[in-house]
C-alpha cells in the first residue's frame, strides 16, 4: 500500500537560543543541552502509514475571474470588499456616467431627427414646410461649422496628450519620472481621446443631421421618391445602431458580476481610473467560485494507467483529519511533465459547505493494491555534503537522516532506497539552519 505525508502541527520555528539575562527578575531559560539555552518549537510532520495508491497535490479554485473594465473611465462606487458573496447581474463596479448619458441624449436626438425626415418624405410637405426646411438647413449647417471646429480644437489637444504621454513614459522607462507622473499622463491622454472621439462623434451626429435637413428639403421641393425615402430609412436605421451602441457603452459602466463567486481580490478605489488600452488593463477584482474544487495532483508514470477520467476517487487533508471528501478525476494528461516523468492530474471535488480552502495539501487516493512510495516535501530537506537529509524527531530530540530522493514536482520528492525512515516517523518540516544533530527540541 502506499505512504503519503500528513502533517499533525503547524507552529513557527523559534529563535534558537537567548541568553538568560541575570538580577532582571526573570524566569531562567529551559535546560535543553550544556549551555543555557531555549529549546525551539518545530512543526513537524508524520510519515504516514500504508494506504491506497494516491497522490498529494493543492485544491484551487474550480474557477477564477479577473474583472476589467470594457470602456476606461473614473470609478464612481465599488460595491463589494474581499470576501463578498455575489450573484451573477450583481453590480460589482460604478463607473462615472454623465459623459456616456449625454452620448445617449445625443443619438436619441439623432434618430428622432433621421426619423421626423423620414416621416416627412413619406406623408409629403407642406409650404410652410418648405419653409422649415430650409430653416433647418441653415441651422444645421452651423451646427456643422461648430462641430468642424470642435474637432480641431480636440484633435490639437489629443494631439499634444499623446505626445506628452510618450515622453512621460519614456522619462518613466528612464527612471526620471514617478509612478505618479505616468498615471496623470495617462489619464489626461484618456481624457483628451475621449474629448476627440466626442468631438468626432458629435461632428458625425451634425453632418448627419445636415444631411437629413437637406433631404428633407430636397424632397420637399422635389417630393419624395422611393430611392429617397429608402435612403432616409438606411439614416434612421444607422442613427437607431448609434443609438444602441451608446446605450451599450452607458450599460458597461455598470461593471457586473458574470457568475456567483467571491470576491478574494479588490484592486481599485472610487476615484481612480480604470484604463482598459493604455499603459494596459486595470484589473479591479479577482473573483473565484469554490461551490466545486480542484485538486492538481501528479501521478507516476507507473500509475497513470490505473487513473481513468470519470473514475470516484477519495480525497482526505491533513488540516481536517476526521473527514474524507468524494471527488471525480476530471482530467488525466497525456503528457508528463518536462522536468520528471510524473503525469498532471485534475479531481474535482463539491464543496458545497466551504470547508475547501485553495491553496491547502490534499490527498487523493485513486484505490487498487499498488504498494505506495513515501513522499518528502522540499520543505523538510537539508544540504548533507554532497546529498540530501532531514531531521528525525525522537522524542524531544532530532537526528539528522541521509536520504536519497527521487524528484516527483516543485514541491515533492519520493523517497528513494534503503533509508533509516519508515512509516509513522516524525520529521522537522522546516528546519532552521542552526539545528543540529542531537538537538532538544519541543513538538507543539
């Protein structure tokens, strides 16, 4: 059967001495060895015994969200901290809206202009609407040469805001500039782009209003016909697609949950900017579902055969020994890994009352008669000459152990041959470097 490590405490290693200072009233140091000295705590761990064939590994997060913004813009309100539960249409982010609702404003008026045109052609025109029409003319012509002179103005301002960033971030790369600098950079580069794309758009919005003004009065002299009115449909029709696209850019300021979770990460504060192009992406919270977990394992070359996707497996951990959890090997990879020849396992395992932590040791045993290997963490090994050891705690002292060790992942080691460690010992997991042979030390 095979051996796997669990781990019976988690206490800090101490100090290795302090001298008990004379005439202070205070208490003496522990007798641990010939020189007063205080005997150190260790964390220790049990090489446990024989079990079914299996593989110890870390639970993550079945699923991990990281939450940007679609449209840059200044946060108005963030509604969650660290540790909020939410469901999936939750407002999680408030970004400023006056400028997107005054874009909506703009191309509803838009359309209810390409519409009225529309409407016009269709029931024919009246005299007093010719007159109208002309009137309309010529304000909208105005309204052209005030948007044509809104642009330029923009474009000199973005103009010198991108090149003002541009040497702001190479000062930045320098070394010459601060954190601080860039951010203000960047921000008034955002600022004079959108400004630009405003002008832009509101320039667009009064040529199309110039020409819906002259159809309209080029049908009412004229009358309307069907060629006229079907291009009066396809402005209508691109004024409603304005229209909804700055109804979908107001929408995404409201920064919404895509699915229930938690939120383990909040990276932004009302007032500060959430950029989505440049310098790059804000990431404003990380959010992670826990209602199922993964636990990643590796599996020797010797035993992947015997794990099959689909197969019930069982899943203990060392911090809640009482309890075993039923899990499901979602996936089996068919490539070892580059730096040993053990095999990546996935195990998904409910969790449905949340006593699942990422990051926590887990042990899968995948069941059948193969003899297992006893697993070492790197954690617990020390340099001894040209090899490997560990300190072995018998009773209240350690004895340091050659071993050889097979590598099985970053963080594991198989024990290898003939070794004076068997099941049930107890080793240091996390020995200090002023630990020795022989030491007395205290297991909490």
């Amino acid at each position: 059967m095979k051996k796997h490590l669990k781990i019976i405490m988690a206490i800090s290693l101490l100090s290795a001495s302090a001298t008990a200072l004379s005439g202070c009233g205070g208490a003496p140091a522990v007798q641990a060895s010939a020189s007063a000295a205080t005997v150190p705590s260790v964390k220790v761990i049990t090489l446990s015994g024989a079990g079914a064939p299996g593989a110890s590994g870390k639970i993550a997060p079945s699923q991990t969200t990281r939450i940007y913004a679609k449209n840059p813009g200044r946060v108005a309100a963030v509604n969650v901290t660290e540790g909020s539960k939410v469901k999936k249409g939750d407002v999680l982010v408030q970004l400023e809206t006056d400028d997107l609702t005054q874009q909506v404003n703009s191309a509803q008026a838009a359309l209810d202009q390409a519409q009225a045109a529309l409407n016009d052609a269709q029931n024919g025109a009246r005299p007093q609407d010719l007159q109208a029409a002309e009137a309309g003319v010529a304000q909208a012509k105005a309204s052209v040469d005030n948007a044509n002179a809104a642009v330029e103005g923009a474009k000199a301002a973005f103009d010198l805001a991108t090149k003002t960033y541009n040497q702001v971030k190479n000062h930045y790369d320098e070394g010459a500039v601060s954190k601080s600098d860039l951010d203000n950079a960047t921000m008034n580069y955002d600022k004079a782009k959108s400004g630009y794309e405003q002008a832009v758009a509101g320039q667009a919005t009064a040529k199309a209003a110039l020409s819906a003004a002259q159809s309209k009065l080029d049908l009412a002299r004229a009358g309307a016909t069907a060629e006229a009115i079907n291009g009066l449909k396809a402005r209508a029709n691109q004024a409603q697609a304005a229209l909804e696209l700055a109804k979908n850019a107001l929408e995404a300021a409201s920064i919404k949950a895509p699915a229930d979770g938690t939120i383990v990460k909040k990276l932004i504060e009302p007032g500060e900017m959430a950029f989505t192009m440049m310098p790059s992406g804000t990431e404003l919270l990380v959010m992670v579902n826990m209602d199922t977990v993964d636990v990643d394992v590796s599996v020797p070359e010797d035993m992947v055969a015997q794990v099959k996707e689909g197969a019930s497996v069982k899943v203990t951990l060392p911090s809640i020994p009482d309890k075993t959890f039923d899990g499901t090997v979602t996936f089996v990879s068919p490539v070892s890994d580059q730096n040993n020849n053990t095999f990546p396992v996935k195990v998904a395992v409910k969790n449905s009352d949340g006593a699942l932590r990422a990051g926590a040791v887990a042990v899968v045993s995948f069941g059948g008669a193969q003899q297992s290997r006893i697993e070492l963490p790197k954690s617990a090994l020390v340099k001894d000459g040209n090899g490997s050891a560990v300190f072995k705690v018998d009773g209240d002292t350690v004895h340091k152990v050659a071993v050889q060790t097979e590598e099985k992942n970053q963080d594991w080691v198989y024990l290898k041959g003939d070794s004076a460690l068997k099941a049930n010992d107890k080793i240091v997991l996390k020995p200090d470097e002023k630990l020795a042979d022989g030491a007395k030390v205290r297991a909490e």
